[in-house]
C-alpha cells in the first residue's frame, strides 16, 4: 500500500480527504498536519510516498513546502490542492514537479483521479525496462481530467460540516434520518440526502432497522 501524508489546516478539508484516502485500498493515510514545518518534521522521520498539501497555510504555505520537500531528497510525490485557482500558483506547482492540482472544491471521483494518476505514474517508472521517447511522453503526459466541484449538486459545506460533527460527538450510537432531522433542526428529506453522501464517501455506515414496528427505516452510525 502507498503511504499518505495529509498537509491541510482545514479540520473539516482534512477530515474529507481522509474518508476519499480510505476508500480507496491502494493506499493507506500515516499521518495529518496542519502546517508545513510539522509536515517536513514528519517527512524526516516517517517513510511517505505521497503528499497532500494545501496551498495556504499558517507558520510555512504549501509552496515553501514543497520547495523544502525537493531540497531534502524526499523521493515522495505531491498533489497540491488550493483554493485559489489562478496560472500564476500552477505554474510555481509544476516548477517543483507535481503529480497533480486540485482546486476547492473538488469532488470525490475527481481526489481518486488524481490517486489513480500517482499509481499510474509510479507503476509507469517501475516496469519501464528501457526509457524511450513515447513512454517518457506517457509519464509525463498522464491523464487530463475535468476538474469539478469537490461536493455534489445539493451538498453544501456548512449543512454536511453541521451533520458530520453531530455524528462524530455520538460516536458508537445509532440513528435515523428523522432522529438526526430533530436534533440539527433540518427536514428529513435534507438529512437524507446528506447521510446518503455521508454513507458513499464512508464516513458513516448506514443498515435498515425492521425492529420499529412499522415501516423499516434506515439508521446511521460514525464510521471509527
């Protein structure tokens, strides 16, 4: 499995990525920082093979990071992800050598893009037995996707941070769409909708509960 860093100061992006990384079982998350001093600290003394960094952060910013990353002879690979989408931040990324940039928001499907593009890289650099023109182009090259919002249409950031950290508080107990409606003082119908990308993205697991009674209905827990 490839080892992960997540370099974010963003509780609630951080905590995103990490369910993305889970999901996906060619890799494996080793660490969280919320700067790049204490990223660097951690690439000193643990073996990574990728990094997510953010762009903007307190203390040192993604750009000094990687450049700090490249001076150390760290032989990882880096996704640069920010909020600013502009040519002048891409192009300092590409300066340095990324395998991929992903601009806030993005979705899902488009975070395991860019995983599948490091695997695809990588796998390229080991089974190469003789470089040439036409594989280097491949290496190089990689595969051009759209870059898309990071949530859903009908997600937003606020409603699924306000859900997330309800189920986080009541780790270990179960609950349906109507008892969660209750407590965050939402429609059932909103609450569905988010437990449902909750469910998807593996931050809750969701089973159907027939012991009501009546009609089963559907009860969610905090994926630990």
């Amino acid at each position: 499995m490839y080892k992960v860093l997540i370099v974010e100061d963003d509780p609630m992006v951080s905590m995103i990525n990490e369910q993305y990384i889970k999901r996906n079982g060619s890799f494996e998350l080793v660490g969280q920082c919320r700067d790049g001093k204490s990223a660097l600290r951690f690439l000193e003394e643990n073996e990574v093979d990728l990094v997510v960094l953010d762009v903007y952060m307190p203390i040192m910013d993604g750009f000094e990071t990687l450049k700090n990353i490249r001076n150390m002879k760290c032989s990882c690979d880096v996704i640069m992800v920010t909020a600013a989408n502009n040519r002048e931040a891409l192009e300092e990324a590409m300066r340095f050598g990324i395998v991929d940039y992903l601009v806030k928001p993005f979705t899902y499907e488009r975070f395991q893009i860019a995983l599948d593009k490091y695997i695809a890289h990588t796998k390229a650099l080991q089974n190469l037995d003789m470089l040439n023109q036409t594989n280097i182009d491949y290496i190089m090259e990689g595969k051009k996707n759209k870059s898309d919002e990071i949530y859903p249409k009908g997600i937003q950031e606020k409603t699924l941070k306000l859900l997330m950290e309800h189920m986080k508080q009541n780790a270990g107990k179960w609950f349906t769409g109507d008892e969660i409606a209750t407590v965050v003082t939402l429609t059932a119908v909103t609450v569905r909708r988010y437990m449902n990308y909750l469910s998807e993205i593996g931050f809750v697991v969701s089973r159907m509960d027939y012991e009501t009674g009546g009609r089963p209905s559907v009860k969610y827990i905090y994926k630990q």
